[in-house]
C-alpha cells in the first residue's frame, strides 16, 4: 500500500469516527443526531471502497446492507425506541460492516444499549442540577415515557466492533473491516 493511500485511508477513516463521535455526543447533549453525521459516514465509505478495490458489486451490496439496516431500523422507529437519527445513523454505520460480522455489531449495539439505558435510569435519580443541564432531557427518564440517546450505543458498538473482533476473531470473517 503507497502512503498516499494510506493517508488517503487514514482520513477517510478520521471522518469516520469523528461523525460518529460527534452523533454520540450531540445524542447525549440534545437526544438528536445531525443528519450531516449519517451523511459524512454514508458517503465515506465509497472512497474508502475505491481505494480498496472492493469492486462495485461488493460497495452496492455494502450500501444494499444500509438500506436493509434502515428499514430493519424503521420498525424501531416506528415502535418509538429509535428516534430518526439513530436509524439513520445505525444504517450509516452498517453500510461500513462486513456481512459476516453485522449479527456481531448488532448484538453489541443491544448490548451496550442496555448498559446505556441502565445507566441512566440511575443516573435519573440523581438530584445533580449540573447533569440536568448538561441533559435536560433525562427527566423523562423518571416517567413512563423514557427517551433514550441510543446513538451512544450504535456509535460505541462501531467503534469498539474492530478489538471485539482482534480479540474474538470469528472464522467467517474474511472480508478486511474498514
């Protein structure tokens, strides 16, 4: 590999996690995620795949991936437990992910979403003025009504997903990740 691809892969790569980032934190913040988040890391994927040589069957059947995690997404939406942006950002994010390990991704997204809504479920009896201001919204945490910044657990599950699989390494898995 020249070092001008892997400059270019690097950047590519940097977009990546800072989107994400960036979604987790305005998750946090405002329980919404911006669109230009999704956006960024959707469409960070087709100059990471051409300098891969992936091929193009293999980049429309990787953005064929996001579509089928939009709409599986959609029924999350639709039930009130993901808000639009944690679709969004979920197929985004799925768009990057090798087939073999989506199940692994997804699982540790449901994972790390329980952890998540845990957290803040005690978090919500805290009388903290402080961590009311910085999330205002948690006081829906003490009702039936419980809003939930699920784009913590789908961009923590993507960026922890590559030591996951360094340290659990799954014999399907024959595609290079990102």
């Amino acid at each position: 590999m020249t070092s001008a691809l892997s400059i270019g892969l690097l950047s590519i790569s940097a977009v990546f996690y800072i989107a994400i980032v960036f979604a987790m934190y305005s998750d946090v913040r405002s329980l919404t995620i911006p669109n230009w988040t999704s956006i960024s890391i959707a469409a960070a994927f087709l100059p990471a795949a051409l300098m891969m040589d992936l091929g193009f069957v293999k980049i429309l059947m990787q953005y064929g991936i996001g579509i089928a995690a939009f709409l599986f997404g959609a029924i999350f939406f639709h039930f009130r437990m993901f808000g639009g942006g944690d679709v969004k950002l979920l197929a985004a994010i799925c768009i990057w992910i090798n087939p073999g390990i989506l199940p692994i991704y997804l699982a540790l997204v449901a994972i790390i979403g329980g952890i998540v809504a845990l957290a803040i479920l005690a978090m919500a009896k805290l009388p903290s003025a402080a961590l009311h201001r910085v999330m205002p919204w948690i006081e829906s945490a003490k009702g039936k009504n419980i809003q939930l910044p699920y784009g913590i657990a789908i961009g923590a599950a993507a960026i922890t997903l590559p030591y996951f699989i360094a340290a659990f390494p799954v014999p399907w898995n024959n595609f290079n990740f990102f």
